[in-house]
C-alpha cells in the first residue's frame, strides 16, 4: 500500500520524466497528500511546481545536492529551504558549473575511448536540460545505436569514463540548507537505487562527518529497503538526534519505482512515522 506522503520525487528538471504537471496530476492519483521535488542540483522543477499547487496538497520545496564527503560520495536533501538565500544560491551555482564541467569531459572521454561521436545539435539538446547527467547521456547513446537500453550505455561506456571531482562537498550542502532555513538530510543513507548497499563502517563513518556539520535529517524510510531495515534506521536517527524523513526517489518512467513507495516491503508509512514533517 503506497504512502500518501513522500519527500524525495524527481522531475524532468532534472533526471524524471514526468514535467511538474504530469507530477502534479500523478500525484493526485496516487492519493499523496505531503510530498517534496527533489531534482539533482535543481530548484527549477520545484520553484513550478510551488507556482501550481492547489488548495488541499502540502508541497514542500526540495532539492538533491550530488556531494562527496570524505568517506565517499553521498547525497544530501535540502527540504524547506528559502531559495533566495545566498549561500544556498552559491551551492547551486557550484553544482551546476561542476556538473556541466563534468557533463563536457564525459562527452570528450567517449569520443576519445569508443568513438561516440556527439553532434552540436546533440549537445545542445542535452544541455537544454537544466541538470543534465548520465541518464541523458545514456538515452542519446541508445538513440545512436551503440546500446540497446540506457542501462547497458551506463555500463558499457560512461561509468568507465571517470571524470574525476565532480559534486561539490558535503559540508557546503549541509551548511548552505542550514543557512536557508531548511533541513539537510542524507539521503539513502546505506545505498541508492541501483547502488550496492553499503556496509555498516561506512555507514557510520559518513554519518559522523556528515553530523559534525550540522546534518539534521536522515531518509529512513526508503524504497529500496525493507521495512525492518527502515525501522532499524530510524532507531538510529532518533538515538543521533536526527529527524526521520522518508522518500520513494521517484523518475517517473526512467527508474521503475512508484510514487509513495517507502519501503521495499510496500507498507504504508504515515505523517506520525516521519518526525521532520512536525519541523518543515
């Protein structure tokens, strides 16, 4: 039974493929009530959505920095955050001129290791995206002919065209979020989608870090693990001080992943479960 709140969804503002619209009306259908756009390094999908949103829906306004800690990658939500803050707007403007850099040497490195040639036209259509990354890249790569699914351009190609420092640290997401009156929280904290899970060290060696910065949040509830993982998660976000928050990563149609699913185990996961809707 799916939730009907959910605080990490994605849009075609970033790497979904639903628009704020079709998210807005998807949302209804699904019967959520509470729920965040959380777009890669992106506020545009959800400055439209806030500008759409009728009576009767709580919208919260998010985002997904992409941050490397000293452990190792992670990501970090921003959730009720003011967007003209400026330390908040310099994270973004950090972000996107990395993930640019980032997209241009991938571009280059699959020219000069496969032989994947990007024409200016394909180029500029990929960048008409405002957080262009790897799953655009993978889908023209599939248009072209060199793959036959997105997954298969993702393996096969561009994860072996390491691009190097490319997201920008985590304690600057943290300290930005903090600073524009939102709440960071570390999300999927043992491993996203598609990720391998991480070990209990690690775990504990970013959740140290990260909390020496002043992280206030952490995804609990998940689609990814069961529901006794999450639980087990939320027992540690409350010992830690921290706020549990919960999310589905919804992609619409590029992940396979429903809307209000906050758990492997498909249980419903109330308002009362999530102790960081009591603070947004």
């Amino acid at each position: 039974m799916a939730s009907t709140v959910d605080l990490h969804i994605h849009t075609n503002a970033s790497d979904g493929t639903d628009s704020p619209e079709q998210l807005l009306w998807n949302i209804q259908k699904a019967g959520i009530t509470i729920f965040a756009v959380t777009d890669h390094d992106t506020i545009r999908g959800a400055l439209r959505m806030k500008r759409i949103i009728p009576p009767g829906i709580r919208f919260i306004q998010g985002v997904e920095f992409s941050c490397r800690a000293n452990s190792g990658k992670c990501h970090i939500l921003g959730l009720g955050y003011d967007e003209n803050n400026p330390a908040f707007q310099d994270a973004l403007r950090t972000g996107d001129n990395l993930r640019h850099d980032k997209f241009y040497l991938r571009i280059k490195l699959l020219r000069e290791k496969f032989g994947i040639d990007f024409t200016d036209d394909d180029i500029d259509s990929l960048l008409r995206i405002p957080s262009v990354g790897k799953p655009h890249i993978a889908n023209m790569i599939v248009m072209k002919g060199y793959a036959a699914s997105r997954q298969e351009a993702i393996d096969r190609y561009i994860d072996k065209c390491r691009t190097g420092v490319d997201r920008i640290s985590a304690e600057m997401a943290v300290k930005a979020v903090i600073s524009a009156g939102g709440i960071p929280v570390w999300a999927h904290p043992l491993g996203g989608e598609g990720e391998r899970e991480s070990t209990e060290h690690e775990f504990r060696t970013t959740l140290r870090e990260l909390a020496g910065y002043g992280l206030k949040g952490l995804e609990c509830w998940y689609s990814k693990y069961p529901a006794m993982t999450c639980r087990r998660l939320a027992g540690v976000a409350e010992r830690s001080g921290l706020m549990v928050s919960g999310g589905s990563d919804y992609h619409g149609a590029n992940k396979n992943i429903p809307l209000g699913r906050l758990n492997s185990d498909n249980e419903s996961v109330g308002y009362e479960s999530l102790s960081i809707l009591r603070k947004i």
